[in-house]
C-alpha cells in the first residue's frame, strides 16, 4: 500500500514549491518592485522638521537695508494629536467661536494632512503669543513655530522688492522639484521673486523618528541625514534710498512713474510707480487685511507703472527720430523745416505750438523748441528715404533703428513680467491699409513725434536716456550689481548685466549734436525754466496724447551733460504739458543724487509738488463711490486751468487715424524730399570725420594729463 | 520487531540536518524577537538576564526545550505508540476544560492558566496527540486506507478537536488541522477529494468575488454547453447527463446557501470582514448570526486592515537588501501590531529585505523537504504518516502566516513555527520534530 503512493511524496513536495514560490513571487513584487512601501514608511516613521533658513537682505548701493528680517510666530497644530484640547479656552484666546475652530481644523487637515502640522493661526500678535505660551499646556497638539517676517525700515519700493507670500497648489506644481511645501513663503513679485533661489537660501531638514503613537524616540540615524539650513544671500543693488524715497513722494498723488538709471553701470537708482503703497501692509497679519483693497482699486496701486505701463512717449521721442535720420544722412544738423504752426503736407494740417518764423531754422533749435512739423518731416523722409525702393521697407529700417534704442522690446531687468510695449508691426499697418503697395509715409505720421501705435515703458524711456548719454550702448537696466558670496552660476546670471549693449552703429559724433539739441532744450528751450544747481543736463519733454483723458506729462533727461551720471524718465499720467510736471519731478531727481542734498529752493518744490493732487476725477469719483474716501488727499488742486493752456504743443485731433493724402500734396511732399537730399552727403561725412579726429586727440591729451597727475 | 541496539546512545542515528535547522530557526526567532524589542535607550544585556523582555523570556523558553527535545530522545520510540490514544484523550479533555476553566487572552477562550504565571494552550498540543492518533489509527494492520470507512474515521480524529477549536474562538488552529491531509493523502486518500476541495474553494472564492446572480448564470451556461457538446456520449450514457446536472445542483447550492452560510454563521464578524476586506469588499456585520448572539466582542469593532497594512509596508519597505539590522523603521516604531507573534515575519522582512526573507524562505523549504525524504525513508507507517502529519502542520503554518503578513491570505491568528514568540507554540513544534527524530533514529523498526 505504501509502495503503491510512493509517488505522493513527490507532489506534495510539489504542492509546497508552487505554493513557496507564490509566496517568493509576492515579496518579489512588495519588495522589489514597489517603492510605494519605503515612502509609506518613511511617512509612518520620520518625522521631518524644516528649519528655515533666514532670508536674504537687499541693501541699497550705500549698504543701507531696503528691508529686514524679524521673527513671528504661528500657531501650528498636528490634528492627529490634538485631543483634549480645551476648545473653549483657545477660541476664548483667538476670539473665534466653535466652528470656526472646527473649519480651521478642517483645512489644516485638508492642507497638510493629519499627521503633519498646520498653521492654524499665522502671525501672532505679541499679546497672543504670551497668552499661548502660558496656556499651552491646556492644548495638546498645538504649538508656536517661529517664522522669520519681512520688515522695511524705509517704507519704500514696495514694487521694486515685491512680497513673499504663502505658496500656493499653483506655485507648486510648477516648483515641483524645489523643496516646498504647503506653508512655505515664497517671492511672489518683484526682486523677491526674481532672486528667490539666493534669497531663499537652503532649508535645513532634521529626521526624528517616530513611533505608532507619534512620540517622537530621538534622531533618525544619529542625524546622519539631517541637513543644516544655509542662510539666504543677500543682494546689493544700485539702489538709492533717498532718490527713491524722494521719486514716491514727488508721485504721490499723481498716478506716474520715474526711474533714474545710472547710465555708467545700467543699474537702477530709483523706480517709482504711483500709486503705491507701504510695503509693511502686505507681510505678516497685515497682509490678510490689505491685500483685498489693494487688488481691488481701480487706481492699481500694486501694478508697476515703470516697467508695465504703457505710455505715448510724445515729444520725449524727437531726439530718437532726429538720430535716425542723422545716421542715415537724410539731414545734416543745419537741415532746417519752415514751420508756420503747421503741418500741412499730409492733408490735415497738424499744428505745432510755436509759430514764430525760424524756430525749426536748424536741428538744434527744432529740439529745443521741440517743432512738431520739423519731426514730421524728418519722419517722412526716414520712410520714404529713396535708399528702400518703398515706405515699407523705409518703415522696417527705422522700426530697426527704434528697437535698437530699446523701445518695442524687452530689456531684460532683472524684474518679473517687463512689458515690451509696443513699436507697431507692419502687420498692423497692412491690416488698416490694405497692401503693402500703397504704404505711405503719411498714414502713421505722428510716429515721428511718439504718438500713433508707439507706446513705451518709462524704463525704457530712462534707458533709451542712457544711450544718447552714453553715446551708442547702454547696459542691461538692473538692480543687483552684487550678490553675497557670488560663486559661478551667480556671475553668469549677472554677466548680461556688466556686458555692453552696443546695439547701434551710430557714430558718436552724431549722438553729440543730438545732446546738444537736448542741452538746448534746457537752456531756452521747453525745459529752460528746470534747473539743476550746479550742472548742465540735456532733457526733452513730451506732452503725449491719449486716449484716456488729458495728456500725459513727460520728462526724459540726464546730467551732467558731460559725463553723465544719472539718466531719468518720469511720467505723469493725464497731468498736461511735460515741462511743468514730470519737468520739475526729473530735475529734482538728478538733483538728489548728483548732488546728495537739495537746495532750500528746491526743497519748497518738492514739498509743492509733493502736495499736487493730479488724480484723474474718474479715479477720484471711483473712492467716493467705494467709501475709500481716505486715499483722497486733503489737498485738492484744480489743474483744469494749467492744463488747458499747455495742451497745445501736439493739438492734433483724430491723429491715429489714417488719412489718405491728395495727390497734389503728395507731389509737394515728393518736392520738397528731394530738397533736402539733396545736401551732399560726402560733405557732411567730413565734417563728421574732422569732428572724431579732433575728438580723438583730444581724448589722448586728457589721458596724457591724467598718467602725468598719476606719476607726480 | 522491537529490536532496539541503539537506544543507549541518543544521537545516534538522529538526522543531524533537522537538529540544526532547528537550532537555527529558533536562534533566528530570537534574533526577530530582538529586533522588535529592542530598545536604545535600555541597556539590553541587563534586561536579557532579568527576563522582562519578551527576547529573553524566548531563550529561557528554548533552553527548556532544549531538555525536552533531549529527553524525548532518550525516550523509547515505542513509547508514542502506546500512549497516542490516551494522550489524543487527555487533549480533548483538557481543551473541553477550557470551556470552564479557560482564560481569556486576546478574545479567545483557549487556554488554561497553570503555575508561574504561564498558560497553556490545549488546542497546540492537541495538534501532536492528533498526529500521534493518526499515525496509530492508519498503521494499525486492520484498518484498510482505501476504503471509506477509514478515510471517515480519520476525518473524525480530525475534525473533533478543530470543532472545538472554532468553538474557542480559535479559527486558525482549527484550520491547522486541515494539514492532515498531506499524511492521509500520502497513504491513500483519493485526490478526487483534494480536487473537489479545491474545487470548493474556487467556488467559494469566485462567490466572494462575483455577483451571486452573475455566477449562477455562468454556471449555468458551463453546464449547458457541456450537455451540448457532449449530446452523442450523453445518449449512449443517461447517467452522465445526470451527473453534470448534479453538479451543476450542487455548485448552485454552494453559492447560494453554504457560503453565506459559512460566512454569517460559521465566521465570527471579523473573519468575514477580514477575508472580504481581501478583495476589497465591505462585509456587512450585521448579517452575521455569531457575533449577534456573542456580542460586545471587541473584534468586531476593528475590521480595518490596519494589521495587514503595516505589515506590508514593513516588509515591502525592507527592499532588495534590507534597512539593515535593528534599523527598521516600521519596527522600531512598532507600527505593525502583535509584531512578535503572528507578525514576527515583518521584522524579518524589513530589517533584511528580499535576501533575507527569500534565504529564511529557503531554510524552511529545506526543512520540509528533508523531513519528506525522512518520511519516505521510514519502514513504519506510523513513523511515515506521523512524519506527513509534521511536514503537513509546518508547512500550512508557514504558508498561511506568511501569506498573511504580505497580504495573501486573510488575517488568521498562526504562529510562526519556531520564530514566533511564545512558549506554547514553541513547546509544541519541538515536541513534534523532536518526536520526529526519535521515531527516525530508530526507523529500522516497525513500529505499530
């Protein structure tokens, strides 16, 4: 019997292996094929604690700190552990009531989940935190987790620095391999958000390990994997604190933008937007109150009008279109327009506010007296210049020559979301005139003065200052010229801020008669009654016209005259003509920080200015409308009269819509073109040359002087 | 016949391998029993020879099986022949006295409390006297194993101390005693059986994991097309087609009656919620007759899946090569519950990984398989069927405690053999391989 099932043993032994290899088969797929079960574990045991590291500090270019650090603490809470808490003891602290308790826990659950903590209660106030700290003990689970705020000592720049706020599923998913976490505080705007990997620093991780019940047993492997929070860097930037100070003040109630750019370096002194706002309102528990009213006005207080806001740049644009049809050899500097107080060559006459016979005799006194027709004309003669066979081509070449100033473009400041602004496509162009064939330099006439399509940025207005300053290159406009501890990546970041940008071939020589013109312009011209005490400068105003009101106010300039230290643009919006606003505002600016004080005269200015309330009605009847009353100033300042009287340097009505010329005006235009090509262009290149040659050795002499003052 | 020359010396002819695995296994066990409690913040050499910790209870538990694995060696073999019927009684007695003296531990009524703080688990021995019992009933020259009769005898031996084992609450040592079938097998139970258990269990599987209607039907349409196909046999034979149809009438009733009714009335609450929680279904408590009548029991209030939960994380977490000795996160931070009991495995699993686990794995198999090639070797059918019955209780030990802690298998309360943490279940593992390599070293004989 036994003999006969011998062969039994055999499948049982069988049954055993297939049912230890099913057994192999399933460890083979928990063990080796699944990583799901190392993190379930390591979520079950360690116990991660960040330690955040301090921010980075940004200072001004004389080490002065923009803003700080101080410490605050939050209320955090791990729900899973919060049992037994006396609920009526803690919503009696916070002066909340039960179900707010209950939805405050419900988030942090939702939020972090169970096991992790969650902040219940950001930024307490330092009654609070005392009272917490004695009454702990009744609430197990919760505890105060320190937190390092932003503080700013000078209560400016709100826009430049930008804020740090909570992350959110956003800002996650988009950072995802960066280390944050729900609860984090990030840069969200601003140099906050540009430097945000050398501010933030590196966040330090300690591991406990944990045990079932969530009590912590003491390091995870002897803290062999902890790592230590390295403190964040801090930036140095070119900033002033004192011009900027001192831009806010001069904008506020006024809705405008400055920017002062050291021509030299590219770096930014100042860049004013207004309205602003103090940027103490949006850190800590301030934050949650203000942020709400500051999204919703109308008057936009956090948009950064400098970098964003679009504007004609009207007459400030004159110099640009003058160096265009210089370095095309269109017209030599005694190239003079006979103006009557009118362009009438495109059909609708349009009307310049100087009549006086000679006032556009030559390019310099049709810069100083900033002669609408006399850019018209140079405009026209860039567009239909005979060297591009069509306006078309004409068109392109100068758009060229336009982007090259940095206008139509990004520049690239080290700031989130630059606007480009706008040079306008041929697209455009094609789109309202049909073909190419019939372009005429008459349907976009007022480019030559910066009106139509053209639009700029006041960045890029001060920038396009520090290319004629500096005669032909600019450096990228920025803010960090340092930063704390620069190892490589750092210095290739910042490179493009320490290259040149030559990024026209225009000759020098070219770009000194244009600043002569714009010296001009402040001695008699429209600038003449904006003095800078001690030095000469070259400035251009513009009066723009728009489309939303009353005509902006513009202000370009830089100073000294030789050798520039200090390029501005200022624009303030629906304010009327550019000399008796965004003038004075730019003078002062250069002022302050060619000369680090201000003079008493000019210090009764500022606190003028400082008090005009150029506020559009529409924006002031929008407070009224909204009970925010209290942003309106106490002083009000009727401006209807000045402004009316001014409005007439570019009083052209309908001017963005195109017009076609008749015929027999065309044939005048095609006359009077030939007129003034006919300047021989090989004279005029001699005289250019004999002009370097004299240049250059002045130069040599100036260097000989200095290496003799050196060796003596 | 009872010729017995080598009886004065006890380790001759005692199979050398088994000593050492067994060694082996319960130094492991101890090792695992370490891991879980070790503690860095107490001085374990001191806690060692205070016997407080479970590890160190374990090793005076293996020193005192120890003396009776070589006492058992010194005995004569024929010793367990005479007394396995008496002994198979003294079982059922005592596990009938847990109805009345029975302390209750960990919700089961199972055991006897004796002297010194140490309680006794009838139902553990009884697993040796059954073996013994079975040995004896199948070696006996009368008793023909190929005739009904015996096969319904043996049933009998069987299933009268795994009946009181559910009786106790002790689901999982009265499915132990389904191990038996290995040695009745092996002696001449007809695999039909195997086949229609087997059968059984994929029915009741298929009926947790289908629709009842659904599985009607597809029962229904097998069956139809197995007349179809087979119209031409079915005319030569009436009887078949009676027999399909007979089949088709049993499996109906499996799925519609014996299986709720196994699970509402023979399961407790927790069983049912357990194994459903294995596929992922939900078991409604309320349709379950036991734990109605027997209620406030505290199983019935944690049918999650906690246990298996953690176990799995443990033993995936240890990886290919382990987290490394004593460095496991799941069992220092005693996350998987009765860690050194039912769950000792985990410990092992995340502390040493896949190599760890595959080569434990691979010392058991060679444990199994050593003691079959013992068995085979046997002239004895008492020492043979004893020695399936061993290979048999091992292996359905191993098989569902490890199944159960990575998740194929529902939880059931098994030990480990030999790892495990526990006096009783260590007892009675040495007493049966030790008993085992008596009965081998003197496998010359014929022992009835």
């Amino acid at each position: 019997m036994a003999l006969y099932n011998s062969n039994r043993g055999g499948i049982i032994q069988i049954i055993i292996g297939f049912v230890f290899v099913i057994i192999i088969g399933q460890l083979i797929s928990l063990q080796i094929f699944s990583n799901k079960y190392k993190l379930a574990a390591d979520n079950n045991a360690i116990f991660r604690k960040i330690i955040y590291p301090d921010r980075g500090i940004i200072y001004d270019r004389k080490r002065r700190a923009l803003l700080e650090n101080s410490i605050s603490y939050d209320l955090v809470v791990i729900p899973n552990e919060a049992k037994g808490v006396d609920t009526i003891a803690l919503c009696n602290i916070l002066r909340i009531d039960k179900d707010e308790f209950t939805k405050r826990m419900i988030e942090v659950i939702v939020k972090n989940s169970r096991v992790k903590a969650g902040i219940f209660e950001p930024f307490l106030s330092p009654e609070l935190y005392a009272q917490l700290t004695e009454n702990l003990y009744r609430f197990p689970g919760f505890s105060l987790s320190e937190r390092s705020i932003r503080t700013y000592p000078y209560n400016t720049a709100a826009h430049v620095l930008g804020y740090v706020a909570e992350v959110d599923v956003n800002f996650l998913q988009k950072h995802e391999d960066e280390g944050y976490e729900m609860g984090d505080y990030a840069g969200m705007t601003g140099l906050e958000k540009q430097y945000e990997n050398v501010l933030m620093g590196q966040r330090g991780v300690k591991r406990f390990l944990r045990d079932n019940k969530g009590k912590i047993q003491g390091a995870f492997e002897k803290g062999q994997f902890d790592t230590l929070a390295v403190a964040g860097r801090n930036l140095y930037t070119s900033m002033d604190v004192d011009v900027q100070q001192l831009a806010e003040k001069l904008l506020q109630h006024k809705i405008g933008s400055a920017v002062v750019i050291n021509p030299k370096t590219g770096g930014v002194i100042a860049m004013a937007s207004s309205p602003g706002y103090n940027p103490n309102l949006l850190t800590g528990n301030q934050r949650r109150r203000t942020i709400g009213s500051l999204l919703t006005d109308t008057a936009r207080p956090i948009y950064n009008r400098a970098i964003k806001g679009q504007y004609p740049p009207g007459s400030t644009f004159k110099p640009m279109g003058a160096l265009i049809a210089l370095d095309e050899g269109l017209i030599s500097p005694s190239f003079g327009y006979n103006c009557f107080g009118l362009y009438t060559s495109c059909g609708d006459p349009r009307k310049c506010e100087h009549h006086n016979a000679g006032h556009a005799a030559n390019l310099q006194l049709a810069l100083a007296n900033s002669c609408n027709s006399y850019f018209l004309q140079v405009f026209r003669m860039a567009i239909d210049n005979p060297k591009y066979h069509n306006a078309k081509q004409g068109y392109l070449k100068w758009k060229e020559y336009v982007n090259s100033f940095g206008l139509g473009r990004k520049l690239g400041i080290d700031l989130p979301s630059e606007n480009k602004a706008s040079i306008p496509d041929t697209a455009q162009y094609n789109k309202d005139f049909g073909n190419p064939k019939y372009w005429n330099s008459c349907y976009m006439l007022t480019l030559g003065i910066g009106q139509d399509r053209m639009t700029a940025t006041p960045l890029q207005l001060a920038n396009a200052m520090a290319l004629i300053a500096n005669e032909g290159f600019y450096y990228t406009p920025h803010f960090v010229d340092s930063l704390e501890d620069e190892d490589e990546d750092d210095k290739a970041i910042l490179a493009k801020f320490r290259t040149k940008q030559e990024v026209t071939k225009i000759s020098g020589d070219i770009f000194k008669i244009i600043k002569e013109g714009m010296h001009d312009v402040t001695v008699y011209g429209t600038a003449a009654g904006i003095k800078v005490p001690g030095h000469e400068y070259c400035a251009k105003t513009g009066t723009a016209q728009n489309p939303h009101g009353k005509n902006h106010s513009l202000f370009v300039c830089f100073a000294p005259k030789d050798n520039p230290k200090v390029a501005v643009a200022v624009v303030v919006e629906n304010a009327g003509f550019g000399a008796t606003w965004a003038g004075p505002i730019g003078g002062l600016l250069m002022e302050k920080y060619l000369n680090d004080t201000l003079t008493a005269e000019s210090k009764t200015k500022t606190e003028y200015l400082a008090n005009v309330d150029l506020m559009p009605q529409s924006i002031k009847d929008w407070y009224v409308r909204n009970n925010k009353s209290e942003r309106l100033t106490p002083i009000e300042y009727n401006n209807d009269e000045l402004g009316d009287v001014w409005d007439m340097e570019m009083v052209s009505e309908n001017n963005a819509k195109p017009q076609k010329p008749k015929d027999t005006i065309q044939k005048a235009v095609d006359s009077s073109f030939k007129k003034t090509s006919s300047i021989p262009p090989t004279n005029n290149s001699n005289t250019v040359k004999k002009d370097s040659a004299a240049l250059i050795n002045k130069k040599k002499k100036k260097t000989i002087n200095t290496k003799n003052v050196q060796h003596t | 016949m009872s010729n017995t020359p080598n009886q004065n010396n006890f380790s001759k002819g005692t199979d050398l391998a088994v000593i050492i695995l067994y060694f082996a296994m319960v130094a492991i066990g101890i090792l695992c029993i370490f891991m879980v409690e070790f503690n860095p913040n107490i001085n374990w050499s001191n806690s060692l020879i205070a016997g407080k910790n479970s590890y160190s209870k374990q090793i005076y538990f293996a020193i005192f099986c120890g003396f009776v694995g070589i006492f058992i060696l010194l005995m004569d073999s024929k010793v367990f022949t005479a007394l396995a019927n008496i002994s198979y009684g003294v079982g059922i007695v005592l596990m009938l006295a847990t109805f009345v003296l029975g302390k209750n531990i960990n919700g089961s009524k199972s055991w006897i409390p004796i002297a010194g703080g140490f309680n006794l688990q009838p139902a553990e021995l009884c697993k040796i006297f059954t073996a013994l019992i079975l040995a004896k009933f199948i070696s006996k020259p009368e008793t023909d194993f190929t005739k009904i009769k015996s096969h319904l005898i043996a049933g009998g031996i069987i299933a009268l101390p795994a009946i009181l084992s559910i009786m106790q609450h002790e689901m999982g040592l009265a499915l132990v005693y389904s191990a038996f079938l290995f040695a009745m097998y092996r002696e001449g139970l007809p695999p039909v059986i195997l086949i229609v258990a087997l059968s059984f269990a994929v029915l009741v599987i298929a009926t947790l994991l289908l629709e009842p209607t659904l599985l009607a039907i597809i029962l229904t349409i097998i069956a139809a097309v197995f007349i179809i196909s087979m119209v031409k046999r079915f005319k030569r034979n009436r009887n078949s087609i009676l027999i399909v149809i007979g089949i088709w009438a049993i499996c109906f009733g499996t799925i519609r009656y014996v299986v709720p009714y196994i699970f509402n009335n023979v399961f407790e609450c927790y069983q049912s919620t357990r194994i459903y929680s294995m596929i992922g279904k939900e078991y409604d408590c309320s349709q379950n007759k036991k734990s109605a009548s027997a209620s406030g029991k505290q199983h019935g209030k944690k049918p999650d899946d906690y246990n298996v939960k953690q176990s799995k994380i443990a033993i995936g977490s240890g990886g290919f090569w382990g987290r490394g000795f004593l460095k496991g996160t799941q069992t220092r931070g005693k996350y998987v519950p009765e860690q050194n009991t039912d769950f000792i495995f985990t410990s092992l699993g995340e502390a040493f990984g896949f190599i760890g686990t595959a080569s434990f794995l691979g010392l058991y198999l060679f444990f199994l398989f050593r003691i079959i090639r013992i068995a085979e070797r046997q002239r004895s059918t008492f020492s043979r069927v004893y020695a399936y019955s061993v290979v048999g209780i091992f292996f359905f030990h191993i098989a569902v405690n490890i199944s159960m802690t990575i998740g194929l298998f529902p939880v059931v309360g098994i030990p480990l053999p030999l790892i495990s943490y526990g006096g009783s279940s260590l007892l009675t593992f040495t007493v049966l391989v030790f008993i085992l390599l008596r009965l081998d070293a003197d496998r010359q004989m014929v022992l009835r």
